[in-house]
C-alpha cells in the first residue's frame, strides 16, 4: 500500500492510494466536525448538515439531480456522522472518477440548503430519532453513554433531540458549516484505479473555494464520569439488553494496541471467552461482545449482551468474572497468538476494496496519526505480550469504576 499524501496551500490535506487491479475508486471527503462541537441548542447539527448536503448545490439545484446522476453511472453515495468526524463518500467505476470528483466536491463546497427542503429533512430526521427510541438496543447504548457522561456532548445522541432539530434554521446551519467546513480540517482521500498526477490537479482545480480560515479545535479536557453507576428503563422485551463500561484509553495511549487485543479475547468473535460462556455454556445470549473505543481524549471500553429477563444476575457475574480472570491469570499463547490472527486478518481481509481502503487511510488522518500500512499495524499487535493484557485488565476492570445499564421489563434498579 503506498500513500501519496499532499497538502496544498489553502491547508487542505489529500491523501491518493492507487490500486492497479482495482475494479473501483472511492471518493472520500471527511471533516473533523462531529457532535462534540456542538454546545446544547445546537447538539444534532452536524448529523442535519450532513442530510441536507445532498439536497441540492449552486451546479445541481434540482432536487433528485444528484441522486439521480450518481444512479446512471451506478455510482455508491452514502455520508455518516460521528462523534469528532463527518464523511461524504461515492463509490463507482474507475472510468467515472472525474464525475465523482466533481459531485462530491460539490456537495462538500456548494450546498445551498434550499428553506423547504430543511423543514421536509426535519420530518425525516425526527423519524429517524423515533426509530433509534423504539430499539432497545440503541436505547440501552444512548443510556449508557447518558449515565457515563450526563448531559454534556460526550452524553449526547448523535442525531440530537427532535425539539432541537425542529428548531434548526438555514442561517443555524450555514453558520455552523462555514465555522468548521474549513480547510486544515478537511481530507479529501481517493482510492483505487486512478492517476495520481492527473487526480491531484483535478483536487486542487475543484477545492479551490474552500476557505482557509482558522479552524474550531476540541478541548482536551476529558469527561467528568458520572456519580450514578447503574441505570435502567423498563421496556416492556422478551429480553434485556445490559451494557457494562469501564473508563478506557484516549488514542494516543500507549496501551491502546494491548486494549484493543483485550477486548477481542474478551468478546471478539465465536471463540472468545464471553460468547463461549454466555452462549455455547449457559445458554442465556444471542449476542454478546466486547470493545475498546478510543477518542480524542478519553476512551470507553465496553461489554454488551441480550440477555433472558430471568438471567441477567447470572450473566452480568459471568461477565465480572471473566474479567476479573484477565486480572489474575495470563492469556495462554495459545489463545493469544490465535486473537492476533483473527485480529491482523480482520485488518488485511477487510481492505481489500477500495472503500474500506479510503476509510482506513482517512481515519489516521483525521485522527492526526501517521498512517500505518497494514503491515506497520500488524507488527503493533505482534508486540503485545500476556504480561501486557493481564497489566491492562488490573488498569480497566476495577469494580468501583464499573458502569452498567439494563434495558428490559422487571429488572431491579
């Protein structure tokens, strides 16, 4: 994997990878404005934003004109909104690379957020709002994150709140993009078949608009956790959705390699030690896993299952008591060198298209890292012994610091 990575002088960073053999190219636009730069009244804008970049542009007024353009050359269009990062990406045919470059440049620079469309789009997202509440399981992880971080935007949903997105106005939502749809915090990544030479001028002929002002940073403050440490909505389910957390490592840890392998033995995969004991032995959860999520400045490590209502006792000791068995007794090398394997393999396997390429190569940018080849990350996770995983265990799964929510009908809180 080579990476071509120029920064031209608006501060725009571009990052080409070319695939020869690739039967695609993808067309990343991404921007470090996500819900954590968004204060109280305005918590959901940036999901909103996202929405509305595809109802029309100063070169594309009509509305469907974009949809439809990109249907004819059977392009793949989609954008997704995080936390720190928003993303608008095309997916299509080598051949058509110009065309995609072209539209999504002009969904990221030239949006005109036509007054009709916004208030038929605020329709939209408050549906997709009442989806998230009718699902136990988004319910149970908007709790968790609730109890963790209260009302701050660490605490906040994505999408915002219904009242909230009514409220949003043209003006509201051209401030906050104008704000921080800037250059030095924008990467535009192309992948796949492509001239990188010929590619490159096209990027900085059609990114020329985009403004060079100073960009809005994130505080490096962490979150405040929260004094409550359990939480529970009843739901009226045929079972119930526990969420277990543990204050984890921020990005720039120097352990986030071992958490990341702690969390796969944990509950990575149909052999991990969770999913064998919760499902194949006790017989009382569909799903079960575990991961490590790490930002800017904090990180969250956490443990989710569905469980029978009559079991959650049973399985949230379980639980404790694998983790408390990483505390105590090394991982075997066994084990170890089997959760490397399925863990590098993840890494090569799932890169093999030039989407999944895009968004690998963008998230070390975005995140302000070096980009590691596949084979830099893999020498990362080779590294991590079991002396390493028990010594993070003892960091993480401490009982004072444990944090679970029940979602489900008849739990005692």
């Amino acid at each position: 994997m080579k990476v071509i990575k120029k920064v031209l002088p608006s501060g725009l960073t571009v990052l080409l990878v070319p695939m020869k053999d690739s039967a695609s190219v993808t067309v990343d636009v991404s921007v470090r404005a996500g819900s954590y730069y968004e204060d109280k009244a305005t918590s959901g804008i940036s999901h909103f934003l996202e929405h509305m970049c595809f109802k029309g542009t100063t070169n594309r007024p009509l509305l469907g004109q974009i949809s439809r353009e990109l249907d004819q050359i059977g392009a793949q269009a989609n954008a997704a909104t995080g936390n720190e990062t928003t993303s608008y990406y095309v997916k299509a045919r080598p051949q058509h690379v110009n065309q995609v470059l072209d539209i999504v440049s002009d969904i990221y620079l030239h949006s005109t957020f036509p007054e009709i469309e916004i208030e038929k789009e605020k329709g939209v997202v408050c549906d997709e709002i009442a989806m998230y509440e009718d699902d136990p399981q988004s319910i149970a992880s908007d709790l968790l994150r609730r109890t963790l971080y209260g009302d701050t935007y660490f605490g906040w949903d994505i999408a915002g709140t219904k009242e909230n997105v009514r409220a949003f106005t043209r003006g509201t939502i051209i401030a906050y993009r104008t704000k921080h749809y800037v250059a030095s915090k924008t990467i535009v990544t192309i992948t796949g078949n492509i001239d990188p030479k010929d590619i490159l001028k096209k990027v900085t002929i059609l990114f020329k608009p985009i403004t060079s002002k100073i960009a809005v940073t994130l505080s490096k403050k962490a979150p405040t956790l929260g004094t409550q440490h359990n939480a529970h909505k009843e739901r009226d389910t045929e079972q119930t959705h526990v969420r277990i957390a543990f204050k984890g490592f921020a990005r720039n840890h120097a352990d986030k390699y071992t958490v990341a392998i702690l969390a796969t033995v944990l509950g990575g995969g149909m052999s991990s030690r969770l999913f064998t004991k919760l499902r194949e032995e006790m017989g009382v959860s569909y799903y079960i896993g575990a991961s490590h999520r790490s930002y800017a400045v904090y990180g969250m490590f956490g443990i989710y299952t569905g469980v029978s209502n009559n079991a959650v006792d049973a399985a949230t000791n379980a639980i404790r008591t694998e983790c408390t068995r990483l505390t105590k007794e090394k991982v075997n090398d066994t084990e170890l060198n089997k959760i490397k394997e399925m863990y590098t393999a993840s890494i090569f396997m799932g890169l093999e298209t030039s989407s999944a390429l895009a968004d690998y190569v963008s998230t070390f940018a975005l995140n302000q890292e070096e980009v590691l080849t596949p084979k830099q990350l893999e020498a990362k996770f080779r590294l991590v012994t079991p002396a390493d995983i028990m010594r993070v265990a003892k960091t993480i799964f401490k009982e004072k610091e444990e944090y679970i929510v029940t979602v489900g009908k008849g739990v005692k809180k």
